[in-house]
C-alpha cells in the first residue's frame, strides 16, 4: 500500500505538508480533491478534471479544476483563487479546445 501525505496549498505552487516538515514547489502535482472557501461551504470536494486555460485575468496560464459539485476554481498570481460555478458540458468541450496548445 502506498503511503500518501495530506499537503496544503495557498496558491496552487507551494504545497506544505499538514506537519510542516514537507515543502513541494510544483504545478504538477496531482490533486485529489479541493476544500470549498467558508462562503461555499467549506466542505472537501473531489477533483473531477483538470486543464490549463487562460486565467481570468487574461495575464497567464492556469489550471482549472472541475469539481465534482457545482464549481470550478483556478489560482489566478495576481487575485488568488477564483470560484466560478461550473459550465455547462458543451460549453467546458469548447474550452478545452480553445485551450489544447496549453495542455500536454
């Protein structure tokens, strides 16, 4: 059985394990699921998908995660993270596609 390690992140880059003593600096790490803000419920919520997009603020590259409930969110560098209610599927396909040069 592989052992795994709950971690915290404040801005999607930097993630501390829940002791303090692990430090991971990556965008690559593969997230299982996200606590919602206190304003959403703060309850944890699996990670359905995850993508690259242009952020909200037009300025850079991001990961969106679509949660399995009715958001999504993204950390954008300049206004932290951003909670949009989910898209549409038709409308998520059409994102993706927009965005396939910025995903592997």
């Amino acid at each position: 059985m592989v052992k795994t390690e709950e971690f915290t992140t404040s801005n999607d880059i930097n993630h501390i394990s829940k002791d303090g003593k692990t430090l991971i600096v990556s965008e690559k790490i593969e997230k299982r699921w996200i606590k919602l803000p206190k304003q959403l419920g703060e309850k944890r919520v699996d990670i359905k998908e995850s993508f690259k997009v242009i952020c909200v603020c037009k300025k850079h590259i991001t990961r969106l995660y679509i949660l399995d409930c009715e958001y999504m969110t993204m950390y954008c560098d300049e206004n932290g993270w951003a909670w949009l209610r989910k898209f549409n599927d038709k409308d998520l396909k059409e994102m993706k596609e927009k965005c396939a040069e910025y995903n592997d």
